[in-house]
C-alpha cells in the first residue's frame, strides 16, 4: 500500500477508535423473528473500540493500525479524554492499560495477516482472532506484572481479574470479531484491493 492511503487509514483508525470506545455493540435478532415480535436488540456488554483497532488493519493494514494505535495511546496519556474513563498518566496504574497496549500488536498482527492475500472471509475472520489474541495476550501479561508489583489498587484476586477484563468481555468481542470480518470483506470487494 502507498503511504498515503496507509495515513489516511491511520487517521481513520484513530478516529474510529475514539469513537468506538463509547459506542456499544450491540445485535438484533435474526429478520424472520421481526415479523412475530418486531426488532428487539441485545447488549453485547462491550463497545466497538477493539472492533475499531481491527477494522484498521484489515482495511489499512499492519503500519495504519499501528501508526492509528499510538496515536491513540499517546492522545489518552496526554490528558485527552478519549479512554473509557478519561486520559492522563494515571491510566499506566488501571488493570485494563495492558488492552489498551494491547492494541498496537493486536493491530499490527491483524493488518499483517489480513493483506497477505486476496480478501477472502476466513483470512479476515482469523486475522482478527489473531489480532484479538494479542490484544488479550498483552493485556493479560500486564495485569500479572502490576498486579505482583503493586501497581494496581485491586480489591480481586488475580484470576478474579483476568476473568473480569479478559474471559468476560470475550463472547462479546467474538460478535464484533464477526461484524468487523464481514464488514471488512465486503468493503474491500467494493474497494477492488
């Protein structure tokens, strides 16, 4: 990809971010049940902010979601209110800093397996698992580290807070997983790359 085309998708990808962090996901049931008892939505219990990091690199691929992501975590640490609770450097003491660290292998790991060939519905779908992975992986790795340096002010047991951040939220992303592979597959159908 030519580096213009990767800012562009940066910069969309920090925007979608942003947004995506206070946006909830959620699902409607399937269309033949809307005749029977019209349209009911359901809370996934997440928002669209990891589906943002892996709609970048699947349309943008490994340097704009990277290039998106660092911005992003820079914006937050430098008292822009663009995290779930704020910005600022006390972020670098919540449990759930790691995610957010998370996102910049999480996105380059997608953006790398997603433009390595053709786009074809599988290929996105395992790019964002992956992406997904690492996201968690990172995450997972600095609960462990704050949580036995005493970076954290935990009242929960390490377990009890890796299932909190990392095991809970999991059905969840799985439902974003699948929007974002099938949204990324049809837009760059559409987009001829």
């Amino acid at each position: 990809m030519t580096p213009p085309f990767e800012l562009l998708w940066a910069i969309i990808g920090v925007l979608l971010t942003i947004g995506g962090t206070f946006l909830p996901a959620f699902v409607a049931d399937p269309i033949w049940f809307w005749q029977q008892r019209g349209v009911q939505v359901y809370s996934l219990g997440v928002t669209f902010q990891i589906g943002a990091v892996l709609f970048v690199g699947c349309m943008g691929g490994k340097s704009a979601a990277i290039i998106s992501q660092i911005a992003y975590l820079a914006m937050g640490l430098t008292f822009f209110p663009v995290f779930s609770e704020g910005g600022g450097l006390d972020y670098l003491n919540q449990p759930t800093f790691g995610y957010l660290l998370g996102f910049i292998p999480g996105g380059w790991v997608c953006g790398f397996l997603a433009l390595k060939s053709p786009p074809k519905l599988e290929l996105l779908s395992w790019s964002c698992l992956w992406g997904l992975g690492a996201i968690h992986t990172v995450g997972i790795a600095y609960l462990i580290f704050g949580y036995f340096n005493s970076i954290f002010d935990l009242t929960i047991t390490l377990g009890e807070a890796i299932y909190q951040y990392s095991l809970a939220p999991l059905p969840g992303q799985f439902g974003v997983v699948c929007a974002i592979a099938v949204l990324s597959y049809i837009l760059r159908g559409l987009m001829l790359y």
